[in-house]
C-alpha cells in the first residue's frame, strides 16, 4: 500500500504574495518537497483544491477584514500544524502603519467612495485570533528558512532558526557595521537576524524586516540613533516599517510620536 502523503495547504490574508512566491522560487527545491507532500491548497501555484484536514497549514497575510477574522478561525480548525510567514502574518505587515493613525481619514484620502470600503481599524497578527504553532519571520520570508521549517515539521524536531540579531549575522559574513563606522541610522542590534544581510551589503542600515529579535533594547538604540542626529519623527518612523505592530517596535516608535 502507497504511503498517503501530508497534506500542504497554503493560505493568503491581506499581504503583498510575496512569502508565497518564496516558496515558489525555491525551485528545484520545491520538486523535492512536492514528492513529500500533496499540495493540497495552493491558489498561487495551482487551482486545485483538496479538501481538509490538512497536516501542514502556511499562513500569509494579516487580518484585515471582518471576513478574514471569520475564516481564520476555519482554517485554524481544518490545520494539525499552522504555520505563519511573513511579516504581514507574524506583526500585521505594513499594513499595520493604520493602527497608528484614524483609518477613516487615510480611506476618505485614498479612495473615491470610501462608503464601499470595508476594514477593520487595525491590521493585526493571525497569533492574535489563533493559537500558532510556528512563526517564520521575513519581508519576505528567507526560503532556505522555509525549506528548514517544512522538512523539520514534516519530521517531527524543532527547526533550526537564528535568534540572533541582525549584528552578528553581518559580524559573521565580515560585513562593515554602517552605524560604527559611517553613522547610518540601522535597527540591526534589535532585529533578528535572516536576510542575508542585504541592506548592509549594499552600503544602507537595516530596516528590521525580520521583526524584533528576543530582549531587543530599543531604548538603547533610539537614544544611540539621536546622538547620530535623528529627531523624533525619525527615530518613530525608523521604527515603523515591515513590523510595525511588533511590540517592541510599537513601543518604542510611540515614544517619538
């Protein structure tokens, strides 16, 4: 008898596709992890759709909508594993900037009728409706990271994931630390490390992409960040990026309000 496959589903809230297409471009890899699992849900790759339960669930996206808070909760119930990527999912994505601000106005300003527009006041976390069994962070996610969480999931230890932050990372591959040595604004010492180290590289501060590492001192660094010259506005809008709706990163850039 055929050894029956776990079954992969792959949903999309309010974001930009771009943690899916993550898992797309990995390519040749993604044929190894097709012979492990049945793509089961996958609207970005194919139409087919198998009916749950689902073993494994990723989650892309934040909530948004009053229908994305219902069907979470379906999906929540379909998933054994759920599984969130992205910044979108795992602190509400850029999207969240409106947790900040009177969301009527910025739809009045943006839209023609703003009476068809219907939105909750806050863009938050899918972890903060749902019990989550993983958070994989990420603007976008790295893929290498999501093959190690898949094949980890699938069987059965924990992943191997940094923690660490941005800083060490850049240590590691001999990177030039831009705060030290040029004075650029950067979130590397309180954000966890997994891009790569793609902005320092290219000669610019990190913007926090992965979201807040573990004891993140943010104080430290925004009063480091205004002996450098950045008033308050800055240091606030510093904070407010991908993850805005990070607790430490909210924290810390409504100080600077």
């Amino acid at each position: 008898m055929a050894h029956k496959k776990p079954k992969l589903a792959v949903w999309k809230f309010s974001s930009c596709d771009g943690c899916q297409l993550s898992l797309l471009g990995c390519e040749d890899e993604l044929l190894d992890v097709a012979e492990q699992v049945e793509f089961a849900y996958f609207l970005e790759a194919t139409r087919a759709k198998v009916s749950g339960p689902y073993d494994i669930s990723l989650v892309e996206g934040s909530i948004t909508t009053a229908e994305e808070e219902e069907r979470i909760h379906q999906v929540r119930k379909q998933s054994k594993v759920l599984i969130t990527i992205g910044a979108c999912a795992t602190a509400g994505g850029i999207q969240a900037l409106k947790n900040f601000a009177d969301v009527d106005e910025f739809i009045s300003a943006v839209y023609a009728h703003p009476e068809y527009i219907k939105t909750l006041s806050k863009s938050t976390a899918i972890a903060d409706h749902v019990p989550v069994d993983l958070e994989l962070r990420g603007c976008p996610i790295n893929k290498v990271q999501l093959l190690e969480v898949l094949g980890a999931t699938l069987v059965g230890r924990k992943p191997n994931v940094p923690n660490h932050s941005q800083c060490m990372e850049c240590k590691m591959s001999g990177q030039v630390c831009v705060m030290v040595a040029k004075g650029q604004a950067c979130l590397g010492p309180v954000t966890q490390a997994g891009c790569g180290t793609i902005c320092p590289t290219f000669d610019r501060g990190c913007y926090g992409c992965f979201g807040p590492k573990e004891l993140s001192n943010t104080s430290a660094l925004a009063a480091r960040l205004g002996e450098l010259g950045l008033d308050s506005k800055q240091r606030s809008d510093l904070f407010r990026t991908f993850n805005a709706a990070a607790e430490p990163f909210a924290k810390e850039s409504v100080k600077h309000d």
